[in-house]
C-alpha cells in the first residue's frame, strides 16, 4: 500500500512530556526509514514540481499518479513531490505522458526523473530545476 508523507518544515516536539526512550525509539525509526529509502530504486522516482501542496489531499495525489503504475510513496514537500513507483517502467510512463502538460489544481507540473543527491551537487541540481521553472512561468 502507498504512503504518503509530508514535509511540515520539518518542525519538531518540543514537549518535555517527550522522554529519553521515546526519543531513542524515533531516532531508531528514523534510522531505519532512512536506510530504506537510500534503497529506493531512484530510476523508480520522480520528482512532481510546481505543485500546490497546501491545496492536494494526500488521496488527490495518489489518485491522480495512480494510473500510471503502482505507487510504493509519495513524499510531499513545499511546492513539489517525489512519486516513488514500484517499477522503472512505471515512473518512465508518467515522464513520457508529461510530454503532453499535466495539470493539477490548475497548475502546470514539471515532472522530471529524480536525481540521486549523493552523485551531483546539490546546488546544480536545484539551479537546473529552478531555471527550467522560470521559463514556464509568466510573471505579471
């Protein structure tokens, strides 16, 4: 089944409720997750820019990206996504079908293979997204 997660500036509890083991067991979890998703097929991955994320339900989401193939999960950030497909196939037909524009919630999507951080500069990789934005966009 899919998940989706979203990125809520990554704001942390504070609360002093919150105790040592507690916080030892979500440092575990957090482990792990992020062991699984450095095992993500990236070539399965696609990142969703331009997106209205304060305005799409977690179920618009999944609805609207799951005809293209079966969704292991969406990561739900400020203004884009990452759609994690099970399969490359999967993730390379909804590239293609974005040939043709993809809107939602009236916004036109840029959707672009992932790129794995780990292998280019972080900086390259935001400017060449952000300059493909800024041809796409009319400003008035």
């Amino acid at each position: 089944m899919a998940e989706s997660h979203r990125d809520h500036n990554k704001s942390s509890n504070t609360s002093s409720s919150k105790n040592y083991r507690n916080s030892k067991d979500e440092i575990e979890r957090y482990t792990r997750k992020r062991t699984h998703i450095e095992m993500e097929n990236i070539d399965a991955k696609v990142y969703v820019g331009n997106v209205l994320t304060e305005k799409v339900t977690d179920d618009e989401l999944l609805n609207f990206f799951k005809p293209f193939g079966k969704i292991a999960d969406i990561r739900v950030f400020k203004d884009h996504i990452f759609v994690q497909y099970n399969r490359v196939d999967d993730a390379k037909k909804l590239i293609k079908e974005a040939q043709i524009p993809m809107i939602l919630k009236g916004k036109k999507l840029d959707v672009l293979p992932a790129r794995d951080i780990r292998s280019t500069s972080t900086k390259s990789s935001s400017t060449d997204r952000s300059s493909k934005r800024r041809h796409d966009t009319t400003y008035q």
